[in-house]
C-alpha cells in the first residue's frame, strides 16, 4: 500500500437476565421503549443494506436470517444482507468510508471502525440504551468503539472466541491427562503429538481470526507487546524475540502446510482428522455436532476446548476476534438503521441467535452471561467470557487510526510467521516488524 493510500486509508436494566423471556410485548410496545430511554422512529419507505462476513456455523446465517425476516414483519422495512469473507468485509468497508456510498450498516471485525470514525454514525443514545438494559457493555467493548470515552461510532456484536481445539483421545495417547497450562509443557505436547504422528497446526497466514488470535497470544506470552502505554513501538525487544524464538520450536511439530492457511483451512484439516490441535472459534465443535457424515460427527465426543497456556510473562491472556456494528453517515435512514441493530440485540433475536450458533459469537453486554447455551454443555463454556476476557490487538497503547492499520496490515502474523518457518531469524523479524509498525504509528 503507498504511503498516500495508506494515509487515507488510516485517515436490562440490570435486574433483567439473559436466557429469559421478557415480559410479553415489554421489548417492543412504544411505552416500554420510551420508559427504557428509548423513543427511536425509524423513517417511511426506509431500505437497508446490510453487508456481514460470511457463516462459519450453519446456526448463526439461518437464525440471524430469521431475525431480519421478523424486523421487516415488524416493521415494514425491506432489509438486503450481502456476506462476505472476513477479509473481503474489510476493503469493501473501507472503500465505503471513502467514496460516501454502499451498505447502510456494515458488520466489521477489531478495530475497522477507527480506521475512519469520522465517516459513522453516532449511536451513544443506542449503546446506552443497551447497556443499561442489559448488565452494561464488557470493557473490550468499550475500547474499541468508544474511542474518546464518550461517544460510541459503533455497536458492539461480540467475539468469535478463539479457543484451543484439541483431541482428548490423541492428547492422552500422546502421554498427557490433561491440556497442558503453560508454555513449556504445551511444547513438549506438541512434539509427543507429532512424534505419535497426530500433530497439531496452527494458521500462519493471513488468517483475519486463527492467525491473529494465537500469535497475538504468543508475543504476550512472553512479555512482548507492539506499543507501550504512551504509543511508542516496542516490537523489536527481547520478550518478543523470546516469543519468535519458541514460535520456531512450536512449527516444527505443525502439519506442512499452516503458512498458506486461511481462517477455513484448520477447521478442515482437523475435521478431516489430520491435526489434533489447533485454535478455532467454537465452529469446529458445531459441524462435528451437527455433520451427516458418521465419521465427522463420532469426533465430536472427542472434541474439547481449553485455554491458551500461561507463558513466562504469567499470563495466557487472549485476544478474540472482535466484531462491530457499524452505521455509515451517508445512510438516507440512520433511524432505520439503529432500530434494526437495536432489535436484533434485544434478547427476543439475541438469544436464540447465539443459541443457533451455540456460542459461536460470544456477547458483549454482562447480561447475557445467563444465557442457557453456556451451560446446556459443558464443551460451551470454555467461550462464555471472550469478549470480557478479550485485550485488544492495539496493546499496549490507545486504540485507533494506527493500531488497526498495524492489525489490517498482519504485522504481527508475518513476524511470527517468518521466525517460525526460519525465513528470517527472530532478530530480523522483530526488526522488520518494529520497522513496518512505526510507519502506521507515525502517520
């Protein structure tokens, strides 16, 4: 990208729990609303275009589907909803933001929203509606679509968790009870696994959620970080080195293959039985659930999920894919829009979406921690907090323009990427990245 595009490119209440039913008609009659805070008319003849990223549960399209099916019912107003890939969602959210013109409301992943917050619309009278009728928004939340700490350019969706995926059967043949809890015996997991012929593999290219997610988690493993607190890039340091030189040791027990993988590759290689562990979103566990074939679905008793381990740094914290609502300022209904994000978050469409989708899209607001689907499998929970346990990809430092160029941009993904494969030495890599995120962080 040249610097010129680059530059432009980067330019319930509480008492009420998630998982109930709410009182008959009480989300919907005009008088419940206005005594919630909530007066919001959407315009005559209004039309809506939608663009989200494309299922990766069967669940998730067919309930969202019948959630716009029953708004239009509702209130007249024709929705179109276009899905595409993550990584096509992105530039067509940014070639929106330029040219004033496409989608009325954009389902966008991290922090795509403060690659152009002047171009959204404000919905603070919306997210405070939400969050005092439902527990209050998870911090995360907060971080990436209220940039100045007063006004929300965007509603918060979720988090497709990201999760470790593992066989209990090949974990315990390779000589291991239990998921391993910090680094180093996960390594040696790994290399027993691979010695056992099941190995593992983990995404290594351009991967919008696997990728992302356990890379991030590897260089805060080991006290690495892209920016302190004031902004300034930190990259090229000796934790993070320190993180690239394990990511080598941890490749050479992966499948060939992982630096070509997409965010569908491992779900496909683990179902087809060829790896024993990977990270994924819940998705993996669901088509094993619900699959025709015999095979598929007999793995499913197999699958389970655990946390990242804990590395040097003392922590296994994760970052989880975050996803947004977004509302573009050149909308001809912005009343519209909001009153179709506000009714697909109430609990009537929220709750049996994520019960559809079992957990595929953790929630962002606290009351929903209630929900049934956390609890009617064990297997579930493991994703229940993602979003409250979530640290952005920004880390260290204040999100915005800069830390969600660097994410766009995979920087992280490739230096763990080119350390592990050997193409470039920790020292180079780290380097190379340091020098890459100065760039975004200058702008």
């Amino acid at each position: 990208m040249s610097n010129i595009n680059r530059r432009n490119f980067l330019k319930l209440s509480a008492g009420i729990a998630a998982g109930t039913t709410l009182g008959a008609g009480a989300a919907y009659t005009p008088a419940a609303l206005a005594q919630a805070g909530w007066g919001n008319q959407p315009e005559k003849g209004a039309k809506l275009r939608v663009l989200r990223w494309s299922r990766f549960v069967q669940g998730d399209i067919d309930q969202y589907m019948k959630n716009v099916q029953a708004f239009t019912a509702k209130y007249g107003i024709e929705v179109r909803v276009d899905n595409e890939s993550w990584e096509d969602v992105r530039p067509k959210a940014a070639v929106a933001a330029n040219t004033g013109a496409g989608p009325d409301i954009i389902l966008g992943t991290n922090d795509d929203a403060d690659l152009y917050p002047e171009k959204l619309l404000d919905v603070t009278d919306l997210a405070n509606y939400l969050g005092k009728k439902y527990g209050g928004w998870y911090p995360a939340g907060e971080a990436y679509l209220r940039p100045n700490g007063k006004n929300w350019i965007g509603i918060p969706l979720g988090a497709a968790g990201s999760m470790i995926v593992y066989r209990e059967s090949q974990v315990k043949a390779a000589g291991f009870d239990s998921f391993p809890k910090d680094t180093d015996t996960f390594l040696k997991m790994m290399q027993a696994l691979k010695a056992k012929g099941t190995p593992g593999g983990f995404a290594l290219g351009h991967a919008t959620g696997d990728a992302n997610t356990w890379c991030h988690w590897l260089v805060w493993a080991f006290g690495g970080k892209m920016v302190d607190k004031s902004g300034k890039v930190v990259l090229d340091s000796p934790e993070t080195i320190k993180a690239l030189e394990y990511s080598k040791e941890l490749y050479a027990t992966f499948i060939p293959g992982t630096l070509s993988w997409l965010d569908p590759s491992n779900n496909k290689v683990f179902l087809d039985g060829q790896i024993s562990v990977t990270n994924n979103g819940i998705s993996i566990y669901y088509a094993a659930k619900t699959s025709k074939d015999p095979k598929i679905l007999a793995m499913a008793a197999d699958i389970n999920h655990a946390s990242y381990p804990v590395g040097p740094a003392g922590t296994g914290i994760a970052f989880h894919l975050f996803l947004n609502q977004m509302i573009f300022k050149y909308t001809k209904y912005p009343k519209a829009a909001k009153e179709f994000i506000r009714f697909m978050m109430e609990e009537e469409q929220f709750g049996p979406w994520m019960q559809a989708s079992i957990g595929y899209v953790a929630h962002p607001l606290a009351a929903y921690a209630k929900n049934p689907i956390w609890t009617v499998d064990p297997k579930h929970l493991q994703y229940r907090d993602a979003v409250k346990d979530l640290r952005p990809a920004g880390y260290d430092g204040k999100l915005g323009y800069a830390s969600a160029g660097a994410l766009a941009d995979f920087i992280i993904v490739d230096m763990v990427a080119e350390a592990a494969s050997g193409s470039k030495t920790p020292k180079e890599a780290a380097a190379a990245a340091q020098k890459r995120a100065e760039r975004y962080y200058k702008v």
